[in-house]
C-alpha cells in the first residue's frame, strides 16, 4: 500500500518538498541546539517548560481526538464514519508522533532518553505517558492500516482489528488524562492543581481534533475524487459544537473557583494571562484573541443554521482550533509558570530558533499526515472507482 | 513489481528505526555508577537550623560563595539561566503565603538564605522518570548527573525553586566571570542539560565535616548555621528548634521542608 505514496501530482510533490524545507531548517537548528544547549530558547530558571511542551500538550489532544470518529464507527456502529476512522487514526498517528519530536526536543541531554526505560520509575507520571502514547501509537497503526488494507482487497477486517479498536477506545482517553497528571498533580503550581485538569484537557481536545479533521476532510474534497460525506462532516461538526461548549464551560469553571474563593495563589496565574502581573503581560493579548475566537466559534457553533452550512462550519472550525491552541499551546503551560515560586513575574517567549525548530516537528507531522492520507484516499479513489 | 517495493519500504524503515534506537543507547551503558560509590552517613534525617537573629546578607554572600566555589558552580550574571544552590531572598519571596503589609521592620529588613529544603515528602523525586533525583536514607535529595535526562519535571515539581538547569555548557561559562574555573578539582563539573542543586554536602559528610555553608557562616557567626540530625533528640538542631520558635517554607503542600528559619 505504501506505494500509493510514491505516485501523486506535482501539487502533492511540491507540498512534501515545501515540508522537507522547513523540516530542514528545524532539524539544522535543533542540531545547533543539541550542541549548544537549551539556552537560545526563551525557557529559563522560571518557565522551565515552554513552547515545545506546550506543542506536545495540544497535540496529545489530537491525537486523542482520532476516539472521535472511531468510538462512534466501532462502538455505536455509526456506519457513516466507516470512510473517515482510518483518517482519525492516521492522524492520530501524526500527532502522537509529533509529540513524541516535541519531548525529544525539550529534552537536556536527548542520548539518555532510554533511561526512561532502563530505570522506570512508576511513580513518575512521566514514565506512564510513555508508556500510554507508544501504546496508542501502536494501536493506531495496526488498526489503521489493517482496516485500510481489508478495505482494499474489500474484504471486512480481521476480529483481532476490532479488538484493537476497541481497545485503542479508553486509550485514547489514557493519553490525555495521563497528560493532564503531568500537570495536575505538582504541589505549588496553583494553576495547574485542578481536579477538573483532565476532563478539561479531554474536552479541548475532542473539539480542536475533529476541527482540524474536519478542515482536512475540506480539503480533501477540493483536492482528491474522495468525498468524506455531507452527512459525517455534519456529525463532526456537533461532535466540536458540543466539545467546544464543555470546554468553555470547564474554563469558566477554573474562573469562578479562582475568583469567588479570591485565594491569590489560584487568581495570579488567570492575572497575568488576561491583565498583566506586576507591569508584565505579554500574554495578555493572545489571551484576549482566545476570547474572541472563542466567541465566535460559539456562536457559529450553536446556531443550527451556521453550524449545518459547510461554509461557516469551516469558519467554525478554523476559530476553535485557533482558540484551543492558544489556551494550551500558549497560556497552560506559561500561565502554571507565572508567578514563579518566590511570586516573582519573570516571562517568557520563545526565541525565533526555538519556534523554528517547532515548526520543523510540526512540518515532520504534516509530512507524515499528507503520506498517510495519501495513501488512504488513494485507495479510497480505487475501492469507489 | 508491487509487493516488492512494498516489502523494501517496509524493510528500509524499519532498519531506519532500528539504527536511530541502537545509537541512542550508547550513552546508558555508564549511569548509575555515581551513588553506589558514595558511603551512606551515620544521620538518619539531616536538617538545618537557621538563625535569622544572626544571619546578614554578608552572611549569605559569603555562604554562597565557598558553597559556588567548592561545588564549581558558574556564574552567568544572567537570571534567565543563572544557577544557584544558595542565596539570599527578602521575606516576601521567601515567605510570600505569610507576607503581609504590617510585617515587622526587622523582618522586612531580613535576607533569608535559601537552598535545596530536602523535603521529607520530596515532590521532585516522585516525578523525576529515571530516579536520578532521589532520597537518600539519611533524607538528603540527590542528584545523579549522569542519569537525569533534562526532562526538568523536578523543576515543575518543586515548589521552591531549589532547581537550576544547565541551559548552557556549565564548562563554557565566561571567563571573565569565572576566573580559575573549576575552582575544586575535587567536585565534578557538570554538562550541558542536566538539572542540579544543593546535596547538603553529602560528600563532606562522609568525610565528617560539617556543609560549606555551615562552616562558612559559622565562621563569621557562631551558631548562625546549624546542621544535624532530627532523628536524635539530643541534636544541636532538635535544642534549638525547642527552644526557640522556627518556621519553614511552604508547609502547607504537605513536602515536609528540613529547613528551619528560627525568627525568635
């Protein structure tokens, strides 16, 4: 089936190209990096995490996302989502792999990083995400791809598949749930110590997942002979309406618990991110633009008639992935860093070397996406031909 | 035709993955030798006591400086990735869950020395993913600076700021700041990418000498600094924290700091 990815239009050798470019540039200056050190990035003794963490957090969300096409295929036998789970697992399998790139990255000292496994220590959540993203990527592969290839020689997919399938169900929501006690489960970091950490995480990701696959699925049509269906990208658009929705919903519920209860610890962090601390607030306009986004996407969502129009489902769309990737992308993880642990203000932005080197991960990801996707509309394009 | 490129796709892949796997763990092979080589001490809980009646600021300064000279720690001139082990902070930073406007003028005017609080409950090693930070059985939190990957969790995890990261080459740092640098041959440079902090001086302890803060403040100030064991009642620490009223940082996250700062 590979082979599906060796022929393609120029349009599609010029996108891998243009990809291969940036994935060059990244991979340069990540060697700069690695000989260096981590110093020409913005991190420092105070933001200890930063943009790639960020990047690997949003995109654990996507890669969880994939459950969205897949639960309702496999486990309410939705058949209408039969043309579109192997996409969500495939870019599942993007995403995991990105993630996987942005942990690399951030790591001190990259050659070690077996370490993990040769002295695991189970009481680190660290050592569980491990284990829950390789398995997820894993399980998304061989589902994936067994599932593309029975399609092919259209015969029904093996029962050891659907097992998988079933299993890749709570898996999915392992991964990020685990993620989230990266975060919430650190002593002293006040924004990040919220019991609703992890349902919060699973429902900005369940929106910005499906709005990116449902973008995808419009480009798809435009491109390729594949259509993903009216009717599917329909139900991905109630799918991200009623995401979207928990998830602002949970994040005005960080708002009231931090500022009814008025304990400055849990207000601080909201503080800087929307007004500015102490004279600094860097943040504050990006925080700001995640509100607007948000609005409108709200609005855009809710309403029967933009929602089920394509056009203004893909505006919808484009605004949630906007919105969620600068609440996590940006403000999570930079926000639980500010203050610091002595209420001081020191902030954060990544320097041009650091937002290459992830545009480079992001461009390896494309990569990977635009090939697999190739391959399954290809084959798509055949089974229907 | 078909299966064949299909099956060298699959096969140059998989011996890509293969080859990328093999090179990276060439560099596991070493770690691991550090701590087995260092003799566990007579204390079953080390702590300090520090005396903010006696302490000044030339107290810190000079505590800082034996301490950042015998573990050859460098000096950047630049927060963003400066590295400390000891240092000085007001009240406010130090204490800020107790600040508040009325503190007392002397307090105001205090510096308090700050370093690794070797949690009993450490935060930090419980999330450190290769145990390269650890407790010790006699409480003191390690590091094994040939283990730690960089992954920088134990800095999210310490509520103190008790952690500095080498963002740069520690060996490369500038030499005009850094005049004969490694100022101890005897103590280990670090390198780039790993995380490190205050040890209590395990190293000494074994040897039977008291940290290099202790010494050094204790020269300048009788009893400023004091270091023992709070398992024993019958401590220099354990009088101390009797008769006088102590406090600690942050006691509310439950981590069980064995630093004390006696204020009366």
């Amino acid at each position: 089936m590979l082979d599906r990815a060796l022929k393609g239009s120029s349009r599609y050798w010029g996108w891998l190209i243009f990809l291969l470019i940036l994935m060059g540039i990244g991979f340069v200056l990540w060697l700069y990096q690695f000989k260096v050190g981590l110093k020409i990035t913005g991190m420092s003794r105070d933001v200890s995490w930063g943009f790639y963490i960020a990047q690997f957090t949003y995109l654990v969300g996507v890669a969880a996302s994939g459950v969205m096409v897949v639960l309702p295929y496999y486990l309410h036998d939705y058949k209408a989502f039969g043309r579109m789970t192997v996409l969500g697992e495939f870019m599942a399998i993007a995403a995991v792999l990105m993630c996987l790139l942005f942990i690399m990255v951030d790591l001190g000292r990259l050659p070690r990083l077996v370490n993990v496994i040769m002295y695991p220590h189970p009481k680190s959540i660290l050592f569980w995400d491990m284990i829950v993203l390789n398995g997820y990527l894993l399980l998304n592969i061989l589902v994936g791809w067994n599932a593309l290839a029975a399609e092919r020689k259209g015969i029904h997919y093996r029962t050891w598949v659907k097992v998988l399938a079933y299993i890749s169900i709570p898996w999915a929501f392992s991964i990020h749930t685990v993620t989230a006690f990266l975060y919430a489960g650190l002593p002293g970091r006040h924004f990040w110590l919220t019991a609703i950490m992890a349902p919060r995480f699973l429902a900005s990701a369940f929106c910005s997942g499906p709005a990116i696959l449902l973008l995808i699925c419009f480009i798809i049509r435009k491109l390729t002979k594949f259509d993903p269906g009216k009717e599917q990208m329909r139900t991905l658009g109630s799918i991200i309406a009623y995401a979207f929705i928990l998830n602002i919903f949970f994040f005005l519920m960080e708002l009231f618990t931090s500022f009814y209860s008025q304990i400055p610890a849990h207000m601080d962090s909201l503080i800087y991110l929307f007004r500015g601390l102490d004279g600094y607030g860097r943040l504050a306009p990006w925080m700001w633009t995640f509100v607007f986004f948000s609005i409108v996407a709200l609005i855009l969502l809710i309403v029967p008639y933009t929602r089920r129009k394509e056009d203004t489902l893909v505006v919808a769309a484009a605004c949630v992935v906007i919105a969620t990737w600068i609440d996590k992308g940006l403000g999570l993880i930079i926000g639980g860093f500010v203050p610091n642990p002595f209420e001081r203000v020191f902030e954060y932005w990544p320097t041009v070397p650091e937002v290459l080197i992830s545009v480079g991960v992001w461009a390896t990801g494309f990569f990977v996406l635009t090939v697999l996707f190739k391959i399954a509309v290809s084959i798509k394009e055949e089974v229907a031909a | 035709m078909g299966i064949s490129r299909r099956g060298f796709l699959k096969v140059a892949g998989l011996s890509a993955l293969m080859a990328a796997l093999g090179k990276s763990g060439f560099e596991l092979l070493r770690p691991g030798q550090v701590e087995a080589s260092i003799p566990l001490t007579k204390g079953k809980r080390w702590a300090m006591a520090i005396d903010m009646r006696k302490v000044t600021p030339e107290i810190i300064e000079e505590c800082k400086k034996s301490c950042h000279h015998y573990h050859n720690v460098p000096e950047f001139d630049n927060p963003k990735v400066e590295i400390k082990w000891i240092w000085g902070e007001e009240f406010e930073h130090a204490f800020p869950d107790q600040q508040h406007e009325y503190v007392s003028d002397l307090i105001k005017s205090l510096e308090f020395p700050l370093l690794c609080n070797h949690c009993s409950n450490p935060p930090c090693c419980r999330v450190c993913p290769t145990g390269a930070t650890w407790q010790r059985e006699d409480g003191i939190v390690m590091m094994d600076w040939h283990r730690c990957i960089g992954c920088r969790f134990c800095m999210a995890g310490c509520p103190y700021g008790s952690r500095s990261f080498n963002w740069g080459d520690p060996r490369k740092a500038p030499k005009e700041l850094n005049p004969g640098f490694p100022t101890n041959p005897e103590f280990p440079t670090r390198e780039v990418g790993v995380v490190e902090k205050c040890t209590f001086c395990n190293e000494r302890l074994a040897k039977g000498q008291l940290p290099i803060c202790v010494e050094t403040a204790n020269k300048i100030e009788k009893d400023s600094f004091i270091f023992g064991d709070l398992s024993d009642p019958d401590s220099n620490v354990r009088k101390a924290l009797r008769k006088h009223y102590s406090i600690r940082r942050k006691t509310e996250l439950g981590t069980h700091p064995n630093i004390y700062y006696i204020v009366a």
